[in-house]
C-alpha cells in the first residue's frame, strides 16, 4: 500500500513523500480501514515540522483524521461490518490508502453526511464544542475570539448559536465580515478599521464579554484581552501569528482577568468518553441537518502533498485542505 512517510522533521513540503509500505494486519479488537478522505490540519504539519507537542519516532506517518471504510476486522470486534462507513480521529497514520484503528474508536457515519464534511467532523468540531464547555459560559453570554474566520472560529460561532451564547468575531481585514456573513455568521468586527472599538460597543450594547479566545498571538491577543469584562477569563487556543502574547498587564491586575492554555488532545483525554461520543453525535447531527458548514478548498492525491500543505497557510483561504489516497 502506499502512504506518505517522513525520515526528519522540517518542512512538510520537502520532508513528506510517498512510499510503499507493508499492508497492515488488524490485531485482537482492530479494524483495518480504507482511508475514503483525510483533511490536512495545522497540528498535523506542525507534528511534520517537529513544533507540536507530540512528537512522532522517526521514520514516521502523518495525518489524524479521516473518513474510512470498514476493510477487515480484527478477533473479537463485534459491532461493525466491513464495508460500513466510519470516521475517526488520533489515529495517527491516516495519510495513508490503509490504517489500523481502535474498533471502539470509530464513529458510525449517517448517508446524510456528504464524504467531505464527514472527513472532518470530529478533530475540529469536537476542539470547538469542547472549547465553548472550556470556556464555562451559558445562554446569553457573551465571548470575544480572533481568527472569527478560521475554521475552529467558524464552528464555535455556529455551535455557540445552537446553545445560545453570543459570540463577537475578530478579524484582520474587512474582507472578513463579509465571507462570514456569507455563511451566517455576523457580530464580526475588523480590526483594521479606525473605529473598530466603536463597532464592537455597538454591537454588544456595552454588555460585559465573560470569556475570549485567542488563536493568533502577538498584538491580536491584546486586542481579545482589552475587550474582556471584570473577572473574564482568557483561553490561549493557538499561535497563528506569533507564539508570543502581547497582554496589558494593568487589564490583568485591575479587571483581575484569567489566563488559561487549551490543548484539544488533553482537554478530550481527560473527558468522560460517553460525553465525547455525545457531542460528536451531536455535531453529526448539526451537520446532517446544515447546520453546521464545514467547507473544503481543495482535494489533493497523496503524491500533491507539497501543494496541498503549501495551500493550508495561504491567506484567505476558506474550507479545509484534504488528501485523497
């Protein structure tokens, strides 16, 4: 079979290539899965480039999500046929035309679910829905979040509709406001504006914003901190821009605000499994009912994976970058 494979860390575009690789046997409670379509994150390339904070033995496979089909099944597995369409996540590996999984990490997916939303329903979906709990708000409140149109911002304001918690959007350019409204998705502010603060006052009527996000780093951070209200909380989700923050120390002390780090992995580690399996079904029922918009840019073959890896960071871009072995 065929899968990407790496032999150093770097630049996924030079290190990551295509190689033929024994076909995986499924051992006692295994499947065997065909990988349908797999989406490119940024924590994937980010393990690629040796920056993330699990760090694969060399030589070593990529990819953690996918949408499969059930191609052989292990002693003991009960409970799912070959042949049934399934998605996962933290399957490592999943670059791949084949990859061996937990059987009772699999998720059944409905036929209402289109093969490329179903590809991408749970790593980020799942941080997002975990996030808005992380965050501890309830229906009526309101948060602040840079990077409103990226894909985990994109989600967090559509399932923060569906629980009934506002949600202000930041974004660099005006552009922005625009390609959300598009989708639904208004509140949204661009920073690049003069009078940005005045619009935000306006569009929250001067109410207290109890928590807020920040994906960006750098100088954003600081805008999402000064918009916090008495006692807020500040939830560190990512580093876009810069992997150092820019705070106002004296919005820290005198509002007392707090700083918090989310790490998907460790906040989904730590919950209650059959609580993880609620909220995916609920996500999956979001978005069998559209609901819930997860967008791709572009499908790429395995052997396009410098491209494909290249397009991720492009500016602007909208939906989710796949691979298709």
């Amino acid at each position: 079979m065929r899968a990407l494979v790496q032999h150093q860390f770097g630049d996924p575009a030079e290190v990551l290539a295509v190689e033929e690789v024994e076909l995986p046997e499924p051992g006692p409670g295994q499947v065997r899965l065909k990988v349908v379509l797999s989406p490119i994150h940024n924590h994937d390339l980010w393990t690629v480039r040796g920056d993330y904070g699990y760090k694969p033995e060399l030589p070593a496979r990529a990819g953690t999500e996918a949408l499969s089909v059930v191609d052989a099944l292990g002693e003991g597995v009960t409970g799912i046929a070959v042949g049934q369409r399934v998605v996962t996540a933290s399957v490592f590996g999943v670059w791949a035309e084949y990859v061996l999984a937990p059987a009772a990490a699999l998720i059944p997916v409905p036929d209402a679910v289109a093969d490329e939303a179903a590809a991408q329903v749970i790593s980020m979906p799942l941080s997002a829905a975990s996030l808005l709990e992380y965050l501890e708000v309830s229906e009526g409140d309101w948060i602040v979040q840079n990077a409103a149109n990226g894909a985990v911002g994109r989600l967090v304001a559509q399932l923060a509709a569906s629980r009934g918690v506002r949600v202000l959007g930041l974004v660099r350019r005006a552009a922005g406001v625009d390609e959300l409204a598009a989708v639904g998705i208004h509140d949204v502010v661009a920073t690049d504006a003069e009078n940005w603060r005045d619009r935000v006052a306006e569009i929250t009527g001067g109410a207290s914003i109890r928590a807020g996000v920040d994906s960006v780093g750098g100088a954003s951070a600081g805008d999402v901190t000064t918009l916090l209200g008495e006692n807020g909380t500040l939830v560190v989700f990512g580093a876009m821009a810069s992997p150092t923050m820019e705070i106002p120390s004296g919005d820290v002390i005198f509002r007392q605000l707090t700083v918090r780090g989310f790490w998907g992995s460790k906040v989904s580690a730590a919950m209650d499994p059959a609580h993880r399996v609620e909220l995916i079904r609920e996500i999956i029922t979001l978005v069998a009912q559209g609901k819930l918009d997860l967008p791709v840019s572009q499908i790429f073959g395995l052997e396009q994976i410098a491209d494909a890896s290249r397009l991720n960071f492009e500016p602007g871009r909208v939906g989710k970058v796949m691979l298709r072995p």
